[in-house]
C-alpha cells in the first residue's frame, strides 16, 4: 500500500514540476523577446516567423 502511495506522489510531483517548468520557459520568453522566436505548446514559432528543418525564417509570405 505504502508502495502505491509513493508512486502516486511521485507521478504527482513530476507532472507539478513539468508545468512549472513551462511557465518559467513562457515567462522567460516573453521578457527576453530579443533571443528570437520560440516555439509554442502547439509546435509552431509563432510571431510571423516559417520553421524549416528546426530554423525559423522570417519574411514574407
């Protein structure tokens, strides 16, 4: 039972940390907006920018 328990929590405190980390990487690149495009949750660069081959190219379309 004890075994269960901490399994439990340990999942818990993984999945609490995983989303904490995706806010601070938001977080980080909304105040540091001159580091370039970064991607968002969807995959997509986001800010105008098209992504090939893991590099975002800005420009017309």
């Amino acid at each position: 039972m004890a075994n269960a328990l901490i399994a439990s929590l340990v999942i818990f405190a993984v999945l609490a940390g995983w989303v904490w980390v995706q806010q601070r990487y938001a977080a980080f690149a909304r105040q540091n907006p001159k580091l370039g495009p970064f991607r968002a949750p969807d995959g997509s660069c986001g800010g105008g920018c098209a992504c090939k081959n893991g590099q975002c190219e800005t420009g017309s379309r």
